[in-house]
C-alpha cells in the first residue's frame, strides 16, 4: 500500500516537472507598455503616500510641540533633510 503511494506521488512529480521548466513567452510591445505605465502610476501613488504621510508626521508633532508648551516643558524638534534618492545600481557586466 505504501510503496503504491510513493510510486504513484514519484509519477506524478517526474510529470509535472516539465512543467516548473517551461519558459514563459517574452511579453510582447503592449505588455511592456501597460508595464510602465503601471510601474509610473505607482510611483505617482507612492509619492503622494509619502507626502500624505509627511504632512501628517508633521500635524502630530506641532500637536506634541504644543501640548508639552503648554505644560512649560521647552521642545526643540530636530530638523531633519530629505532622504536623497537612491543611486542605481551598477550594471553587471558579462
């Protein structure tokens, strides 16, 4: 019954082999298109994200700011710069 089993899981592994290695079709003009404008309006949608985030970091601190004035307590935020864009990475060569 076991060895059954184990034949039977064996076949069925040495099938679909095939098809973990098949290669998928290069996509074609239109796919790599939609591709970056996809990947544009992602980037669109992070930046707005962050600067939505940025704006409301900022809201709380002046809302703590506030609250420690009023408790007699002197805050003095620290600035901080824009993180710079990262550098690509180099490309490999062959």
């Amino acid at each position: 019954m076991k060895s059954k089993k184990a034949l039977a899981l064996t076949v069925f592994c040495l099938f679909t082999t095939g098809a973990v290695f098949a290669k998928l079709p290069a996509p074609s003009e239109e796919q790599k298109a939609k591709a970056v404008e996809a990947k544009a309006k992602a980037g669109e949608a992070a930046k707005k994200e962050a600067e939505l985030l940025a704006n409301s970091q900022d809201r709380v601190a002046d809302r703590y700011i506030k609250a420690q004035k009023a408790k007699g307590v002197a805050v003095k935020p620290t600035p901080i710069a824009a993180a710079a864009p990262a550098a690509p990475a180099p490309a490999a060569k062959k």
